[in-house]
C-alpha cells in the first residue's frame, strides 16, 4: 500500500505538505503547481485517503449481503457449559467463510431484547442448533433465507446441514464390537428445546443397536449434561457403583475427556480395564493423556457450507436443500 512519505518524496515536498492536501486542509498555503503535482503523483501510485478507504468499507458493507448468526441457547445455558467446542467451531465456519467473502455479520442471540429488531435488519439467517416452531414463526417474518445447520425443522421449506447421528453412532458401535467388547455402556447428555427433552439419536440408537445383539444393560447407561464435568462426574459414579463395562461410547468429547480423568484418578488404564470412543474429534481429543478413538463431525466445515447455501438462496435458488455431512471414525490409542 502507498504512504505519504513514498509521494512526499517523489513530488519532493514533505510528508505533512502530502497530507494536508489531500485530506484537503483548507488552512494550507501551497502554489497551484505544488498542489496538482502532490494529486498526480498519489493517483499514479494508487493512494487512497483513510476516509476513503473508510467510505469503500462502509459502502462494501451496506451492499454486500447482511448475514445474522442465531444462537439457539441463552446466555446462561453458555455459562453453564452448554456453549461446547462443536456449536463454537461451527459458528467459526460461518465466521470465517463470511470473513473470506468479505460479508458483514450479526451474532444474534435468543432472548436477548429487541432480537427482532436485529433480525430485522439483516437478508439471510443462519440459525445453529434446535428451534421450536414458535420461535421459527418469530422469525421468518422478516427473512424468508434461513438455513438451519444441526438441526431440520422443515426440510420442505427451509435448507439444512445436518449429521447422521444413527450412522455415526453405529460406526462408533461397529469399531468395539469388532475389537471384542461385548459389555459396553453409554454416557451423553440431554437435548433440550425450551424447557422441553427431545430424543437424541445417539442414546437411542445406542440402545436399539445393544438390544439387537443381546448385550443391552441398563447399568451402564448414565445421562446427564453434555459438559466435561459431568463426564467425570458419571464415570466416577459407574466406578463408585464397582461394575464397569469393558468399554464406554460417550457421546461428546468433552465429556469423554472428563471421563478418562476419572478413570485415570482410580488407577484404570485406558484401553486395556476400559476402552473410551468420543464424538465430535475436537482438538484436544488428540491431545489427551490417552489420544482419544473418536468420531469425527466436520463441524467447521458445516459453518462454511451454511454461508455458501444461504448465499445461493439470496441468489435466487428456490428449491430447499437438505445436506447429510458425512461422519469419519478417528482411530487413536483409547481403544485397542
């Protein structure tokens, strides 16, 4: 980029001379000469004033596509945990891709005051998580683009990415049957909409998938919050109770995480008293004291994708689309 100081020396003046004329200083003194030459010099080298620079941003923004980030959980279930690493790395997809293409962002949060208001102002919405209808009805009156990544409340009208949570979970099943475990427990969260639980596929395919087989125990099925906490919390509790499975799918990799420091706190080793799948593949799977066997969600990818989709939509595309992002079983040392 040119500076003031590269015209300053060129039209041989000083750098303040350069500056004042062109931020059109009405108290400088300069000939007419000095003047047009300090102008040629800085269109010839392709300067632009800070104001203008300015001016070009805020006119790239105001014409370039207003995209609002909706955040399906409150503040206060963020502070309790609920804000985990695979609703952050999708909303940093959508970040980063609106980023890359130069489009201007709102986050917007539910039940924050006048989310209407903000909704209002913006041409297309990508909302992250479950929506009850009510709060769908809310707010498709002001924009008709919506795309729905984690979660498919009309596929008939609205896009959606979404995962096989059946088929991942299967995967994940398929990998320990196959290395011998026939005695394997679960542990995962709720999902809630509002106040409301709604069923997640990986417990009940969990279940249905042990029944199958004949190896289904209710014992070793702990549900709690999808936080690292209560992954330590429910492993401590499933060794407290002194029957252990021989291995645990655990539904997020935070939570499988928690758990394995509960099993190293009791001087269990991990795979060989208790073997340990996750789900998500965070960064730190990799990292953990035992790297962690996983199922991996391309969930940055799922952000990204959103804003290519909503972007066609206010392109004109009319027919909704539903896309399945594929799953991919990581394989590392907490399983044999």
């Amino acid at each position: 980029m040119t500076t003031i100081k590269e015209i300053a020396a060129q039209a041989n003046v000083s750098s303040s001379t350069v500056s004042r004329v062109l931020n059109n200083d009405p108290t400088i003194s300069v000939t007419a000469e000095t003047r047009n030459r300090i102008l040629e010099v800085s269109k010839e080298l392709g300067y632009k004033t800070v104001r203008k620079r300015k001016t070009e941003q805020k006119r790239a923004r105001t014409t370039s596509p207003r995209i609002g980030i909706f955040l399906t959980h409150t503040l206060e279930e963020q502070e309790d945990g609920v804000d985990d690493p695979f609703f952050t790395s999708i909303r940093q997809g959508v970040e980063s891709e609106c980023i890359n293409r130069g489009i201007f962002t709102n986050k917007v949060i539910r039940y924050v005051e006048k989310c209407e208001q903000i909704i209002d102002e913006i041409d297309g919405l990508i909302v992250i998580g479950s929506m009850e209808l009510n709060e769908i009805h809310r707010i498709e009156g002001c924009t008709d683009n919506i795309v729905f990544i984690d979660g498919s409340p009309n596929e008939d009208k609205y896009d959606s990415i979404v995962i096989d949570f059946e088929k991942a979970t299967l995967t994940a099943l398929t990998h320990l049957l196959e290395q011998g475990y026939q005695k394997i427990g679960y542990i995962g969260g709720r999902l809630r909409m509002a106040e409301q639980i709604i069923e997640d596929k990986r417990h009940s395919t969990f279940i249905k998938k042990m029944k199958s087989k004949g190896l289904y125990d209710e014992d070793f099925v702990l549900i709690g919050e999808y936080t690292m906490t209560q992954g330590y919390e429910m492993m401590k509790e499933a060794i407290k109770k002194g029957k252990l499975p021989e291995a645990f799918f655990v539904g997020s990799d935070s939570m499988a995480i928690g758990a394995m420091r509960a099993i190293h706190e009791a001087n269990l080793k991990i795979p060989e008293d208790i073997a340990i799948v996750g789900f998500n593949d965070i960064q730190m799977a990799r990292f953990a004291s035992t790297p962690l066997t996983t199922v991996k969600v391309f969930t940055e990818q799922m952000g990204r994708l959103g804003v290519q989709m909503l972007l066609d939509r206010l392109a004109g595309r009319e027919l909704p689309l539903k896309v399945i992002v594929p799953t991919k079983l990581m394989l590392r040392d907490s399983t044999k």
